[in-house]
C-alpha cells in the first residue's frame, strides 16, 4: 500500500461514505463478543455515530449496563473505504437525534413510531482507528494485481492512515 494518505483525508473520506453507504458492524470490544449489522448516522463534528436498536436486545442490554468500549467496522458499498474504529458505547435516548435521523426504514423497526416503548439510540463516540482508501475501483484493483504479477511488484491497493475521531 502506498503511504500517501494522511489522517486528515482518512478521516474527511470515512464520514463522507458513511453518509453515503451506512451500514456496518458494531459491537462490544471483548473476545467471543459477536458484532452485528447496525446502520450509523454519523456525526463529524463531534465524532458520534448514533444506532438505532430496541432495548430487548441483548446487545443494547449489554451496552446499558454502562462502560462498554465498542468497534465499528465498516465497508463501503463501493469497496473503496475500509475502516476499524473503537470507541464507547453509551445507551442515550436524545429526542433531537431521535428527530433528526428517523426515517421510513427505521419506523419499520417500531410499530408505535417514535414513541415505541423498546426505541433505544445507542451513541458511539468514536476514539482512534484505521481507514483504508483505495480510489481504484474494481478495474483499477485487476490493473494493479495484473501488474504486479507481471513486474513481480506489489500492487498499491491504496493509501491507509490511522485515525482519531475524539
């Protein structure tokens, strides 16, 4: 991989395809702990991405219980973004957030609206991580394993930088 990507761009890339393309997997940061599928609504500013889940959930039970560090990961749709990011878990259930990202697919998640008693918002404040970045496209990444093979190089795959969202 070529160096040539800074922390700055990293981060700038991460939140712009995550408002493109915001699915990935949370979870509780501890060994044998299965993460899940979740759709974020980040945050740049502050560094947060918000979850929507139900508070009958093991995993929102588990991260009520308080201290939870956490890790996203996450792939963009397009497969030019890859990222790993920890950070803590918290249960907070801000009305304002609540407005600002509901949306028809997460209305179909709690059959009383807003109002749901299981509706539960679980904040992800995002700390340090690694995103990959790769601009290539599918073509692009043939092009360069091609190459490679042909050169008996290595294929740049990108650029990737570590990241710090607090």
């Amino acid at each position: 991989m070529s160096d040539h990507l800074t922390p700055a761009e990293a981060e700038t890339a991460f939140w712009k395809s995550l408002k493109q393309s915001n699915t990935g997997m949370l979870g509780i940061d501890r060994p044998g702990y299965h993460h899940q599928p979740m759709t974020g609504f980040g945050e740049p500013e502050t560094g947060t991405i918000w979850f929507f889940t139900r508070n009958d959930t093991d995993f929102a039970r588990d991260v009520a219980a308080g201290g939870q560090m956490g890790m996203f990961c996450y792939q963009a749709k397009d497969e030019k973004l890859q990222a790993c990011i920890h950070g803590r878990l918290a249960i907070d259930l801000d009305r304002e957030r609540i407005d600002r990202f509901w949306n028809p697919v997460v209305a179909a998640w709690y059959p009383d609206g807003k109002a749901d008693p299981h509706l539960t918002l679980i904040r992800f404040d995002g700390d340090d991580g690694r995103v990959w970045v790769s601009d290539t496209g599918v073509l692009g990444f043939g092009y360069q394993i091609l190459k490679a093979n042909l050169t008996k190089s290595t294929p740049d795959a990108g650029g990737v930088a570590d990241v710090n969202l607090s």
